[in-house]
C-alpha cells in the first residue's frame, strides 16, 4: 500500500473536516492543474453527517455468480487490514447487490477507519444512520454480497470516473466527492484551508450589503 502523503491521526482528520469542504478541494485541485478529480454525479449521502474525509483505501468487486471457498474472504481481508484514517472507496463493476452493510461498519470503525464510498450499494441503512457512520453510495438494496459479488482486487479503482488510489486524499460532503492525488495532498491542504477562510470573509462582506462585483475584486472567489 502506497504511504500517505500526510501523516493525519483522527482528530487532526476531525479538525480538518471542520475547515474545508468537496468543492474547495476541487478548486484547489483545478489550481494545481488537477482539474478531473471529482467523481460523477450519482452517488449520495446516506449516513454520516458533515464532511467525510481520510485517506483512500481502494478496491475493486465484480458480480459472481457463485460464493468463494472462503467466505467474504477478500472483504474480511480488507477490514481486518484497515488502517486509522481510512476511508473504503470501492468500485462494484455495475452490482445492484448491497456491498456494505452494519457489520462490515461495525468492524472498520473498529480499526478507525472513518467511511465508506461505494459505486454501487448498500443495506442495513437504519443502523448505518444511528451509527452515524460515513456512507456514500447509490441507495440501498437488502440482497447480501456473499455469491453475488467479490472483491478481485486492490490498491487502485476507478470509481464514478475517477482514478482512487491508495493514500489518495478523499474529501467528501452532500456535494459529491473529490480526490486529491497523494502526490499533491501536502501541498493542497493548506490552500483548501486558506481559500475556505478566503470565501468566508467574502460571505460576510457579501452579506453586510457589498456588490458581488467587489467581493470578487477583493478576494477573487466566487
């Protein structure tokens, strides 16, 4: 697995959340020439509240028609190897069947891993929610994974149009979701915070009765 481009704990995560949003980092991201980092549209936000950020943990499932040997052995896999900070981001090769569901939560909270982003689908959405425990995905559907669909690979997906890879920066809110490369993570950081406090100072002129045409003289966000 590729080492992460910052060395973030939780609260230091937490904190982060706090400062900025998905669409900050996808114009920070346009700054330093990355301008193809946000997913699709399609997915939406079905628990968890605020911003979902961490650190990518990407993997790839396709359909089967069948179950493994070994019972959910790649997704115990996966759990079991979780890392604090991280966040599943999983690509369901086209699957309506649920490929995350309360236990599978239940267990990457345990490791401190901080949500789930899924192009595909999910269940056990009410005890999702009163966990409050970061989802992104299509919808829910109750059928389960086992026989259905598998975990073939990891380290790098393409979901909803993007390329996530492992350690990638995945900043997530009701807007949609934005990667930031690895590579660029410790340099766009700090110019997401600077730009979010940037538009929260033209917020407050805007709303003290200033022209939108003088707020953008001044700080140059809109």
């Amino acid at each position: 697995m590729a080492s992460d481009p910052v060395r973030m704990d939780n609260p230091a995560l937490d904190r982060l959340a706090e400062s900025v949003y998905a669409a900050v980092v996808s114009d920070v991201c346009d700054r330093l020439g990355w301008r193809t980092r946000t997913m699709a549209p399609g997915l939406r936000v079905l628990s968890g509240s605020g911003v979902l950020i961490g650190f990518a943990r990407a993997v790839r499932a396709e359909p089967v028609s069948r179950p493994p040997i070994r019972h959910y052995g790649a997704e115990i896999d996966l759990l079991d190897s979780l890392r604090p900070g991280e966040v599943v981001v999983a690509d369901t090769g086209g699957s309506d069947d649920a490929f995350w569901g309360e236990l599978f939560a239940t267990a990457a909270r345990a490791r401190g891993a901080r949500g789930v982003i899924v192009d595909g689908y999910v269940r056990d959405l009410v005890r999702l929610q009163a966990m409050d425990f970061g989802v992104h995905a299509r919808g829910t559907r109750p059928a389960d994974s086992l026989g259905r669909l598998s975990i073939v690979a990891g380290g790098m997906a393409t979901v909803c149009g993007v390329e996530v890879r492992d350690g990638d920066l995945v900043v997530a809110d009701a807007d949609g979701v934005t990667v930031v490369p690895a590579e660029i993570a410790e340099q766009a950081i700090p110019l997401a915070v600077e730009k979010a406090a940037i538009e929260s100072d033209a917020r407050v002129l805007l709303q003290g009765g200033a022209l939108l045409a003088d707020a953008w003289q001044r700080y140059q966000v809109l």
